[in-house]
C-alpha cells in the first residue's frame, strides 16, 4: 500500500492584523470556530510586529476607525503583500464605500467584507477567498458617496 503524500508547505495560519487588542479578540473569537472547520489554526498580532510572521494562509484586516485610504493602512497592505505575495489579504470594515473598495481592489486584497452583512455571509465569503476566490460587496451593499 503506498503512503499519501502530504504537502509540508501549505501554510495553515489565519492571521488576524490589528491594533486594538480588544478588535483582535472580538474578530478571533467569531472566527475560531470557522478555523476549526477547515483546519487552521488562529493567530493574532500587532502591525508593529508583521516582521515576525510566517507565511499564513490568509491575513485578516479588521478596519473601523480609519478608512483603508489612509496612507498607514495602505502601507500595511503593501509590507503584507510584499512579505506574503500569494497570501489572501481580507479586509473586514465598517466602511464600503465605493473608494474603499477600488483601494481594496488596487492594493491587492482578496476580499472586502463589511460589517453590514450577514455572519453566516461573512464566513462564505472567507470560505470563497480561502479556495482561491475574490469577494467584493455588491453595489446595493456599498455606502453612495456624500454628493456636495
């Protein structure tokens, strides 16, 4: 009988990049259960310490306060995707308006899932991005610019 091989590299961290302590665990704790399910293991760390990383599986974003056109989060997702080329980035936000996501899109994430939908929704979606898809709010999700 011959033996299955099995694939050394393929990476099973989820990883969870925030700031805010609190965020991290709040977001660790709705997608532990997920991990579980598809055989990941959960990790969370501060952007202060992304050197540290290993290559994961998929890197996690929660953005509330500042808007992912902020020249701080924008150079996070660049340092990410340099570090991690083939690493979905996935970005979970309060905000979806139609800017946000073009600078989703031209930064190079894999997903942009805002905080408006459906839990079960939001881990379809995680569960798409993880077999190789892309995720984007449709329009009716997405906030209309204040006109002025």
């Amino acid at each position: 009988m011959r033996k299955a091989m099995v694939k050394t590299n393929i990476q099973t961290h989820v990883i969870i990049v925030d700031g805010m302590q609190l965020r991290r665990a709040q977001i660790a704790a709705f997608l532990l259960p997920w991990c579980v399910q598809h055989g990941l293991n959960l990790q969370t760390v501060e952007p202060e310490k992304i050197d540290a990383l290993e290559v994961a599986r998929m890197i996690v974003l929660p953005f509330s306060a500042n808007y992912l056109t902020s020249a701080e989060r924008l150079r996070l997702i660049r340092e990410l995707r340099q570090a991690m080329p083939q690493t979905p980035i996935v970005i979970l936000t309060d905000h979806s308006s139609q800017e946000e996501i073009v600078a989703a899109l031209e930064a190079g994430v894999m997903g942009y899932i805002p905080g408006s939908i459906e839990p079960h929704l939001a881990l379809d979606a995680l569960t798409f991005i993880l077999e190789g898809g892309h995720y984007f709010p449709t329009p009716p999700a997405v906030e209309k610019p204040a006109s002025g």
